[in-house]
C-alpha cells in the first residue's frame, strides 16, 4: 500500500491488522523492502500536499520498490475527506501507477462509513453533510469547495472517469464487476464508486480482486484485507512502551481538533505555537523541552497551534499561506524533539501535515501496529530504533477526549485489556 500522509497509512495499517494480516509500517522511505516477511507493507509518503512532481515522483519509486519485494497487488490510500482539489495529486498518482502497473482500470471510492463518509452518486458526504458544506470547505491546504467526487477525479486525470452508481453495487459482484469489464474493453479508465455501508464495502473489493491496482480509503482497505486474510487468524498487537512520559502535539485545525484541543487544555498544561513569534524567531525547541521538563511527572502536556479559521486566514495574510504552514510544521516537529529529549515516551501527534513533519524529525522509519484507539488511529511502535510509540490522528478523527482515551487505551493494554477507547469513555 502507499498512502498518502502519515495518519492515513495509520489508519490503513490498523485496518489490515484488525483483518488478521501481518502488516509492517514504512514512514517516508520505501527504497528498502520489510525486514522482515509481512503480508502487506504500508509505506507513508508526505505526498498529499507536495507538488503534482513530487507526489508522482515518490508515488513510482514506492510502487517500484513494493513490486520488487513481491507485493501482487497496489493500494492506494488517500483521505477520507478526498483532501485534494481539482489541481491535487490523486489523479495524476493513480495515472502512473497505472502506467508501471501496466493496467487500465481502476477505481475510485473514499468512502468510510465507520466515521461517517459515505458516497452518494458520485458525492461524498460527511455524516449527512455534504463534503463542501462539513467544515472542510475551510481546510487551510487543500479547502473542499466541491462534493463531487466524480468532478474531481475528471478534472485529474485524462483517463475516462465513470460513475458507479448506488444501485449498481447494490446488484451484487457480478454486477460491479461487469461495469469495470465494460470500461476496460472500452480503452479502460477510473471508476468512481459509490456505498453507504461496510456491505456496499465488501461488494467492491470482491469486484476488484482482479485488479493489481486499487484506490480508497481506509474503509475498502478493511475490506480487501479481510478478503485477503484467513478469517481465523488475529495477530496480537505490538505492546506500547510502559516508561517514561506522555505528551500532545496538535497541528490540526479541523472542527474536531479544536473540541479536542479547548478540552485538554482544561485539564492539562498547554502551550500555543504562534505562527508570528515563531516568525519572529521564537526557539521552540528549546522553550517547550524547559517549559516541560518540569511538568511532565504530574501528567500529559499539551503543545498546539490549532486556531479557528478566522485566525488562520490572518497568519497567512501576514505571513502568506505557504510560509505559514512551513513554520508551523517546523515548529511542532521542533516541540517533538524538545518532549522526546524532555523524556516523553508516548507521543500523540494531530494532523496529518504535522505527523508527516515529526516523523521525519524524530527520524522514526519502520514501526508495528499496536492497540486501535478509535476508528482510523492506532498506536505505533517503533522497530529497531529508540524512539516514542507514536499515535497518529487525522485531524478530523476521534471523540473530544480523544488525547485522555489514547493514554488510557495504552494504559489498559499494558495491563491485558484490549484498550479500545470505546471500553474507557463514560
């Protein structure tokens, strides 16, 4: 699988795991295959806001290196929430990995029902929103302005983009799989999908186990592992460390990270990265490994730069757009370094551009999936590196005591629980 952000290979890898396969996590690098046997390798590309070069560029070494190591067949995974525009990168990324797969269909479908995404003719919803009307119409990097996920697609790629309507895949595999035939003998192209169930789910994957390339979200991944996987086999996850301390860091700024974040600061000490003193020249590091170092033995602290739209859109007229979320993205993976060396061991990180940037501070590559938290996140341990276990949260992801649920699902499965969030929340 390639993914294309760090909290969405979480996401994909949780979702492979919870099917039973063995599944081995790859952060950034994918020129090396798994050190060892895995039934699926996730590798996590910072893709989803580079540019269309960029994202393309990486997206063929993952896939080359993937199909060198074995891999028969390619996911690619993006958001949930689509989060590219009608210049974003999914278009061009599924266009060559097409071309090295040597295949002309595939199909597109993110549509994740467990958190409230679901495809309807072509449009996708967030709960009974439509994408354009859910909040992410204010994403401060790729804003949704349109639901149609159809529109989008076509405006991506060259290839002939179709729609699979609701009542096609309600007619069952065979069905499906007819259309996708239909398509290939008529010079092949993308195929949008719709479903509003888990059901809807496992229609499309059986269509597609013929295709060596496939596209979605962390929904159709459950799916196609479990189509994949022996329905017998549940591979315990990886323990997370029980030593040392527990922080947060948040860079997103979704409707949900902001419940999350004006929570924990009720209960936990915190600390605001302003975009304009970190301009300024504001050492972050060094302040919050100071400001920590004395507060982390009586608990979790907080380190955020998670503001409302309006404060957003005023940072970049200062700063520009582009700028603002460099230093923002520095600054956090700056606050990570300062929490680790200030002796934290579990480490929550929100946002998915911010994931991407700590991750690559902390030079953290290779990890297992341990215990789920909530739907799409996980924690992660490292493999063969000192570092933090790590869990990973796309910023529109969880309930709004989701960073007190995550170190309390570590806790509870230290001590032999499962530690799924929804056994601890009351």
């Amino acid at each position: 699988m390639i993914a294309d952000d760090f909290t969405g290979a979480v996401d994909a890898a949780a979702a492979i795991r919870d099917a039973g396969l063995g599944v081995q996590l790859v952060f950034g690098d994918a020129t090396t295959p798994a050190e060892e046997r895995a039934d699926a390798i996730v590798v996590a590309l910072k893709s989803r806001s580079a540019s269309v070069d960029e994202a393309v560029s990486a997206s063929r070494t993952a896939y080359r290196t993937l199909s060198e190591a074995g891999a028969s067949r390619v996911f690619f995974k993006y958001c949930s929430t689509f989060d590219s525009t009608a210049h974003g990168n999914i278009g061009p990324v599924i266009d060559v990995l097409l071309e090295e797969a040597g295949e002309q269909v595939t199909v597109v479908c993110p549509a994740a029902p467990g958190v409230g995404r679901t495809m309807y003719q072509g449009h996708l919803f967030v709960h009974q929103h439509l994408l354009n009307e859910s909040g992410m119409e204010h994403h401060p990097i790729n804003p949704m302005l349109d639901s149609s996920i159809l529109r989008l697609t076509t405006a991506q790629t060259a290839r002939r983009v179709v729609l699979v309507p609701l009542t096609t895949v309600r007619d069952g595999v065979a069905r499906v799989e007819e259309t996708l035939d239909e398509l290939a003998a008529s010079g092949g192209g993308v195929a949008v999908v719709d479903a509003v169930d888990d059901g809807d789910l496992g229609v499309i994957a059986a269509a597609c186990r013929a295709l060596r390339i496939v596209t979605g979200a962390a929904g159709l991944v459950g799916a196609v592992a479990r189509l994949a996987a022996d329905a017998g086999a549940r591979l315990p996850a990886a323990s997370v460390p029980a030593d040392g301390a527990e922080a947060v860091i948040s860079g997103s700024c979704s409707a949900t990270s902001r419940e999350q974040v004006e929570v924990a600061c009720a209960e936990w000490p915190s600390l605001e990265v302003d975009p304009l003193a970190v301009a300024e020249g504001w050492d972050v590091r060094r302040e919050v490994e100071a400001w920590a170092g004395s507060r982390l033995a009586d608990g979790p602290v907080l380190i955020y730069s998670t503001g409302t739209p309006e404060a957003v859109r005023a940072a970049q007229r200062m700063l520009g757009s582009e700028r603002c979320r460099l230093l923002v993205e520095r600054a956090l993976a700056d606050a990570a370094s300062g929490l680790v060396d200030a002796g934290v061991r579990r480490l929550v990180v929100a946002g998915g551009e911010t994931a991407g940037s700590v991750i690559q501070k902390l030079d953290l590559r290779r990890f297992n999936v341990g215990p789920r938290i909530d739907e799409g996140v996980a924690w992660c341990v490292p493999i063969g590196a000192v570092g933090p276990a790590v869990a990973l949260k796309s910023g529109n992801f969880g309930g709004t005591r989701f960073f007190a649920d995550a170190f309390e699902v570590a806790r509870r499965a230290r001590a032999g629980s499962d530690g799924r969030a929804r056994d601890v929340r009351n």
